[in-house]
C-alpha cells in the first residue's frame, strides 16, 4: 500500500522536531528517528534516513531466560533492570518532547550488551504537527492489543488521540 494521508508532511516535521536523546552523550541513539527525507525522481517520497543500530537484539530477546542467556550471556537481573530504566526514561523523553508513542510494546525495542535501548518504528508515534499556528494530529495507525490500555480497547486504534497514560501502560506491560 502507498504512505498514509499526510505522512510526508509527519516525516518533514518529526525530521524538523526531534526529541531529545536521553543518551546522546553515550553516542548512543535511544531512537531511531527519521534525520532525512529520501526521495525519488519527481519529489516522490522513497523513505527516510534514521541511525544505524548496531549490536542490537529485540528486547524479545531478553524476555526469555533461555534465548537471553544464548544472545547476550551475563545478562542478569541487574541489566533487565537497567533496560527498564533505560526504556522509561526513554519514554519521558518522546513525551517531554510533545510524541506519543502509542505502539510500544517487544517488537519496536531494541537493547545492547550495556542496556541501553533504542525504540524503532518511530514513524507510527502520534505526533502534533503545528502549521500555519494550529495542531495538525497524525495519529499513530497501529498497536498490539496485550500492550493496549483497557479503555481503548475494541476501539479504531488508528482514530485515537493516545495520552501519554497509554504509553505507560505498555510500558509497565514491559517491565
């Protein structure tokens, strides 16, 4: 299927509007945010460019005790704590910063050897894009249900304005 209505103008502004790397002075990418539009002959949006995350394992890798200890061996509970942290702090910095996320949830995570995290996807958060002085919503289109709060459940995911309340409820489900 093609792009959503308005995504390049979603991309233009989140590549304008980044919020602020929790673990910048780490040269760490806590996000994998769009940094340039990429587009094909005749202004036609091909994607975008964001950082490459490298020595990264989806934090379905470190749910389970067994393919945890395969990946990333020495990985006790000291570091799944420090991924927790990491990943909330993560996620105050989006909200401080005026995003959603609204998709949080194993897939869209990714820790390193140190646990440190970086959230992809991030082209589906829900962001608030001001033009011309007004809020123009770009809603975030999809989510997991076991990371959905009760509210919004059996609700059109895609219509919803999401709060940073839904957000921390997949990110307890998480931790």
């Amino acid at each position: 299927p093609g792009p959503r209505p308005n995504y390049l103008n979603k991309l233009d502004w989140m590549v304008s509007h980044p919020p602020v790397n929790p673990t910048h002075r780490m040269n760490h990418s806590s996000l994998a945010w769009p940094s340039e539009l990429v587009f094909r002959p005749r202004k036609e949006l091909a994607g975008y460019l964001m950082p490459f995350i490298q020595e990264a394992v989806p934090l379905l890798e470190v749910f389970n005790p067994r393919r945890r200890a395969e990946t990333l061996p020495g990985f006790d509970r000291r570091y799944l704590h420090r991924v927790a942290r990491n990943l909330a702090i993560t996620v105050l910095a989006v909200h401080r910063s005026g995003y959603v996320i609204g998709d949080l949830n194993e897939s869209n995570v990714l820790v390193t050897p140190s646990a440190l995290v970086t959230l992809i996807d991030t082209d589906s958060f829900q962001v608030i894009e001001k033009r011309n002085g007004r809020p123009v919503s770009h809603p975030c289109p999809v989510g997991k249900l076991e990371y959905t709060p009760p509210e919004l459940q059996g609700q059109t995911i895609a219509k919803i304005a999401r709060l940073p309340e839904h957000d921390a409820f997949g990110l307890a489900v998480l931790i």
